[in-house]
C-alpha cells in the first residue's frame, strides 16, 4: 500500500497560514521596518503562541494508510521451489500458492483451491471471519473456487489458495486508497476562515481609507508625510483591532473539552471534532461491534411439547465438538455452560458433563450438516442419541413437522441463524424433535438507549452494515429504528439521479449488503446534502467512511486503520459515551459562539470609533494602550473554555451571516456610546481631543485618553457576559473564576487611570462613572441582543 507521510515542519507552518495570520504577519513586517520593537516581539509572540497550541494540542499519531498496512499479515506459507516456504508477504504476487490454516491472517486477496496442506482434495469449507472488512456477524464458509480477501481471519478449516491480488490491488488496498484520496477542509475551519475574512476585509478597508486621506493631507509635510510614519500608527491601530486571540481562544477552549472527554474514555485526535460534533445532524452507525456485540447468543427458541429452554441448551451441549472454533459451537457452549445448572456448578477446567456419558460423537460434515453424539444417562442408565444442525436436516431427521418448519421459516425472515435439535428416545432409534435454537447477534445493552437519547437530541441514526438485509432490519426493529432498508442495489442504482439517489439516502433508517465504497458514498451524499455526518465503526470496511465523515467515531476494540483514520476514538465499550460527547461539544460551541460574537462586536467597533476621530480630529490613543487593549483583554478571554455554557436541545450551526450582522448591529450602538464619553469629557470637562503632532511634543493635557482607553477597554469586555447566550445573561450564570478573571482585567484598567499607570491619572470619580456606565451599558444591550433573537426566530 502507498504510504503517506506528514512532514511535521510543514504541519507546523501551515498554523501559520490564513487570513489572520497573514494580517498578523504584515504588521510584524511593518514594525520590524519601523524599528518598534515592542509591538514586533509582542505580536510575533502571539502568532507562535497560536501555532504551538494548535500544532501540539492536535498531534496526530501514524496516519491511517500506515495503520492498514499494519494489519496485512507479516509473514505467510507459500509453494516455492516446490518447497513451502514462510516469506514476508511483501514477496508476495499473482499465481503463488499459499497455505491458509486455523488463526491465519490471508496475506493477500486469493482463490480457494480445494486443496489441503498436504495437496490432497478437501470437500471441507474454509471459514473465515470477515467482519472486520464487510461487516457480516456471522463467519462465512468458503469453498473450492470462491474468493478470500487480504485482512480476513481463517476461523475453521485448512487450503491452500492461489494469489489473484496483492498490496494496493486487493479489496483492502481500496479502501487505503480511499482513505489516502480523503482530504478536505474541515467545517469548522471553513467557519474560522469566514469569520477571519470578514475581519481582516473590514479591518483592510478602513485602514487603506485612513493611510490614503493621512498621505494626501500631509503629502507637503516632510514628518507627517513620510509613508512609514503614516503606516506604523495605522498598523498598530489595525493589529489591536484584528482579534489575534481568536485562533488561541478557540484552540484552548476546544483543548479544555477534549481533556474534559478523555476522563470519560473519549479521546479526540482532531481538536476542531470537537467543535464539529455539536453540529451533527446525521449520525451513520456500524451495526456489527458497534450498535451489536458481534458475537452469537440465544434468542426465543421454538419449542416441541415437554421440553425447556434448559432442556435445548443441554442435548445441544451434548452434541457439541469440544474445543472447535466456530461462532455456532462457541455460542452453544457459552450459553449452556451459563445457563444449565449441571454445567454451571461443575468444577473448574473440567470438560465432562456430570452424570452423562458421551460416547461415538460424529463431528459436522459438509454432507450430512449435523453432528451426534450417544448420550448414556449415568442416572438411570438409559442410552440414546442426540443431534444438532441445519433446521430443515434436522426436521427431515424425525420425519417432518409442519409447525416446525413455519417456526424455521419465521426465524429465517427475521434474520435469526436457527439450529434444530433432536434426540432418540431411550432404548429406541426414532428420533423426536427437541426445539429450534434461534441466535443473533444482539444489540448492546446501551444502544437503544443511546439512539433514543441522540433522536431527542435531535440527530438522526442511520444503521450501515456488510450484513444481509432481513438481519439488518431485524436489529432495527430491536433498536427502535425505522424498517426502511436500503440494500446494495439501491445505493449503486445509476438508473436514478444524484438528487433522487440522495433523496433515498436521506430518508433511509438503514443501509445493508454494502462495501467500503457504499459506505464512503452515503456519507458523500449526505454532505452534499448540507448535512454534518458523524460515523462510528470499528473495523477496517469503517475506516474510508470514517475519514470522510465531518466526525469520525471509533469505538471500543477498533482496528488500527480505524482508529487512525478517525477524529475521536472511544475507549469504553458502546455509544453511550457519544451522548456524552454531544453534550460536551455543544457546551463548547456556545462558549466559541460567545466570543466570536464578542471578539466580531470588539473589532467592529474599535475600528468604526478610531476611523472617525483619526480622519475628523487627528487624535488615537498611544501605541502601548492599544496593544495592552488587545493582548490583556485577548488574554482574559481565554477563561471563556471553563465558563458555564447553556446547552442547545437542538444540533448547533455557526449562522455566520446572523453572527456578523448582529456584532455590526452591538458595534455601532457601542460606537455611539463611545462617542457620548468623547464629546462629554471634551466638551464639559475640557479634554481636548490634541491632534496627534501636538501630543507628541508632550505640551498638553492628555487625560482624554485615560477616560477613552478605560471606556473602550471595559465596555467591549464587558459584553461578553451578554453575549455567553442568546438569552438574558441571567438565565444562566458565569463560573466564578470567569467572572473573577473578567472584571479583574478591567479592575486593573481602572487602577491604572487612577493611579496614572502608563497614562494620565484621572479623578477617580470620573474613572468610577465610566466603570459603571460600561457595567450598565452591558445590560442595555444584553436587552437589545434578546429582542434581536427573537425577531429572528419568528
């Protein structure tokens, strides 16, 4: 198979590739040029301080190609020289012979010769376990002449087998292949780089206007006019207002919740799944392992008069092969032994059943499909036989039963593997008909459960199998899914549109019979439809639809291709902790949500306020506020990952378009707020707004920054505890260290324009009446954001 390998240099660099970044970038370039040291370290500070989060939080392990070289076997028996020899598989190509027995991994895709080890003729079957690649429960029989594919487990038997595909040929190296060609940007980073669009155009507009009217008005002044002392003020200007924060933020608030996961055995590979998984919508579930335990058990026999379900279990025991491998026998054996009391009090490691006598066991055979046994009750010294097999063998055996083969015939329409059972009467040879044992493999305990708690969530369960259709739809009626079924003639129809094939797809409660390639087409289609798709699996037929899917879900017992082509990986066995990863995803989408609507609100308005005081009064704030508005602020939000979160009953969506028009809408009301400090403090209390050449020379009373940088520090900052939900602030309360954390900064704020730390100091009442007009500013808007809400839900 193709190997693909991620350079980690390049994983690293590519953190520092994007809109914002390359903002960010721009401005580092430009305070290099302008020898400010200062902003250049803090902002480059930043930038790695983005990089190395993203970069170690989302260290991946071997990609998922490696991984599914990983489960070819190493080493095989093959026909060389006319000599078996053990090579590496490797060697391995079309026209060798090879030898596949008991446990053996088949190296290669292959065809079954009828030939045994030894190069006499067999009539006998090979079984072997396919369920890791098609999905089937049951083991499957092969014989002379039928296919064996690469990655499947010989369960049962020995043949030789003659190669027909290797490495990237075979089934397997398709689904590599799939994998390998699986690429795509995520959801969530599409979201980001909207966001980050919008941000940087609008940062980008005003900035340009600001640089073009400065360089025409003081194209005559030698100072002024020089492009670099126009720049390095704009650029600092459009740096503080650029959300530098925002891929940190994110990053470790996703961070925090995958920790939070991981003590509940739910490890996220892909940091940004987490995110993604509170937007899921569709969620396509493997049935065998994952919604089933993939092991046979004993459902509701049928029955004849005087016998028990005891009674079954034991004269099945009795004509059970001791130590055989298959799934049957296995089964037979396990449910005896835990169900009878004879063979559940014997002692430990014995294999006789006490008081019985087993003598004369016929083991099963292609041809007569039954094995028997003579049973001596030790008892009473009574002597017959017992047999087990194929239903309609068994019931030929004791003469035929009408109501015995309706019984089998029902079994067979609802997917159930029926065995007959049959014993002589004492002393007799007349066989009478025990019951027919009925086994499937059953759901898991918590997967109704689970299903109906993600249905109550909102998330639509779709069940995707290798298995047969009537065994599919029979475990989804046991699961509470709908009985619509598509099996493998459906989802390849090309006698049918795209649309109307994804029509098909969306309203299904199942899919059955299908390959890799199916599975990988459903969840295509389902995106396609606009859908997030989750996908769980466990095997390496899962691992292409895994990869492509918006959230790839590897449960307990997974192979390595699908653990490594999966975002999130669960350690305990079943859904249940699915549930558990929804609930905290959607905690987390509320928290990114919040700050993107505060951050997007912050932007806005900084940028509105300082366009227009720089273009009518020449006048901002000094370098150093800007940049300590930006990076403390910035900073305290990152708390915002152990904040309180209300969670949604319904999948999430970034609605980035109500998103931006809504921050844009908060802005501009800000913006007029800080315009009423400007004019107020200038006009009542004299603080003239000095143009940027007079406050240079250091001549004049600079206490209108002190007010402005307290205002647009706080007020801004303080909107976040509005925008945490979509309701009132108070419906759901902060964490006490978010709202310690939050007023702290601002309370630092007001100690500085008190004190004159880094800028004039101010009357403290003065600073005290623009802290609490910031604080009930925040409410005022919060009432303004509900109403918003509201007239867009209607």
């Amino acid at each position: 198979l193709v190997e693909v390998k991620v350079n980690q240099l390049l994983k690293f660099l590519s953190y520092f590739v994007g809109p914002i970044a390359f903002l960010i970038e721009a401005a580092c370039i430009v305070s290099a040029i302008v020898k400010d040291w200062f902003n250049f370290f803090t902002i480059l500070g930043l930038l790695f301080l983005n990089a190395i989060i993203g970069y170690f939080e989302e260290a991946r392990a071997e990609s998922a190609v490696e991984a599914l070289r990983q489960t070819l076997a190493l080493k095989t028996r093959c026909w060389r020289q006319g000599q078996l020899q053990e090579i590496d598989t490797t060697l391995l190509v079309p026209g060798d012979i090879i030898v596949l027995r008991l446990g053996d991994i088949v190296p290669a895709d292959g065809r079954l010769l009828g030939i045994d080890a030894s190069g006499a003729h067999t009539d006998g079957d090979l079984l072997v376990d396919q369920s890791s690649l098609t999905g089937e429960s049951f083991a499957v029989a092969k014989r002379k002449g039928e296919e064996v594919y690469s990655s499947t487990v010989v369960k049962q038997g020995q043949q030789r087998a003659i190669v027909t595909k290797t490495g990237s040929e075979t089934y397997i190296g398709k689904a590599a292949h799939l994998i390998a060609n699986t690429a795509s940007e995520g959801h969530f980073q599409k979201v980001i780089n909207r966001i980050g669009n919008f941000l940087v155009l609008f940062t980008l507009l005003l900035t340009i206007i600001i640089i073009v009217v400065q360089y025409i008005t003081y194209r005559d002044d030698l100072v002024r006019g020089q492009v670099l002392n126009i720049l390095g003020p704009v650029m600092i200007l459009a740096i503080s207002a650029i959300p530098i924060g925002l891929p940190s933020v994110m990053a470790v608030t996703m961070a925090v919740g995958a920790r939070g996961l991981a003590a509940k055995q739910v490890i996220v590979k892909r940091l940004a799944a987490v995110e993604e998984m509170s937007a899921l919508s569709v969620l396509c579930s493997d049935k065998t392992g994952t919604l089933t335990l993939n092991e046979l058990t004993f459902d509701e026999p049928y029955l004849t008069q005087g016998y028990s379900p005891q009674d079954l279990l034991l004269y099945s025991y009795l004509a059970s092969e001791f130590g055989a491998n298959d799934p049957i026998e296995l089964a037979v054996r396990q449910a005896a032994e835990w169900q009878v009391p004879v063979l559940r009090n014997r002692p430990a490691g014995s294999t006789k059943v006490p008081g019985y006598d087993i003598s004369n066991f016929i083991p099963f055979n292609p041809s007569s499909k039954y094995t028997q046994a003579t049973v001596r009750d030790i008892g009473n010294g009574t002597t017959y036989k017992v047999a087990k097999g194929a239903p309609q063998v068994i019931i030929q055996l004791v003469g035929g039963s009408d109501e015995a083969v309706r019984a089998y015939t029902t079994m067979a329409q609802r997917g159930l593997r029926a065995l007959g059972v049959a014993r002589t009467l004492a002393g007799t040879e007349k066989w009478t008909l025990v019951g027919l044992a009925a086994m499937l493999d059953p759901p898991r305990p918590d997967s109704e459960q689970t299903i109906q708690r993600c249905q109550k969530m909102g998330i639509t369960v779709k069940m995707v199998t290798g298995d047969q259709q009537i065994i599919a739809k029979e475990v989804s009626r046991r699961l509470g899914l709908g009985r619509v079924i598509l099996d493998a003639s459906h989802l390849g129809d090309n006698a049918v549109s795209e649309e109307q094939r994804s029509d098909r797809f969306y309203r299904a409660d199942g899919f059955a019979e299908v390959t890799p390639e199916h599975k990988f087409r459903i969840v295509d289609a389902l995106q396609k439809r606009g859908l997030l798709v989750g996908m769980t699996g466990d095997g390496v037929n899962d691992a292409p639809a895994l990869k492509k899917a918006n959230v790839g879900i590897a449960v307990h017992g997974c192979t390595d291709a699908a653990r490594s082509a999966a975002d999130i990986v669960l350690l305990a066995p079943g859904l249940s902790t699915i549930v558990d990863g929804i609930l905290a995803s959607r905690a987390i989408f509320q928290r990114m949500r919040s700050y993107a609507l505060y951050r997007i609100t912050s932007t806005v308005h900084f940028l509105m306020f300082f366009f227009v005081v720089i273009l009518v009064f020449d006048w901002t704030l000094p370098a150093k506020l800007l940049i300590l508005i930006c990076v403390l602020n910035d900073l305290a939000t990152l708390v915002i990952a152990i904040d309180n979160a209300q969670i949604s009953k319904l999948p999430d969506k970034w609605r980035v378009g109500q998103l931006i028009f809504l921050s844009c809408f908060l802005g501009v009301l800000l913006t007029g707020l800080s315009f009423g400090h400007f004019f107020y403090f200038w006009k009542v209390h004299g603080y003239q707004p000095y143009p940027t050449a007079e406050v240079n020379s250091g001549a004049v009373d600079r206490s209108l920054e002190s007010v402005m940088y307290l205002h647009i520090s706080s007020a801004p900052h303080f909107l976040i505890f509005s925008t945490r939900l979509t309701g009132y602030f108070w419906e759901s309360m902060p964490s006490i260290w978010f709202t310690i954390v939050i007023l702290g900064t601002q309370v630092v704020a007001l100690f500085m324009v008190i004190f004159g730390w880094l800028t004039p100091a101010i009357p403290a009442t003065q600073a005290l009446a623009v802290f609490g007009i910031s604080l009930v500013s925040c409410v005022v808007l919060d009432v303004i954001k509900v109403q918003v809400f509201k007239f867009w839900t209607k």
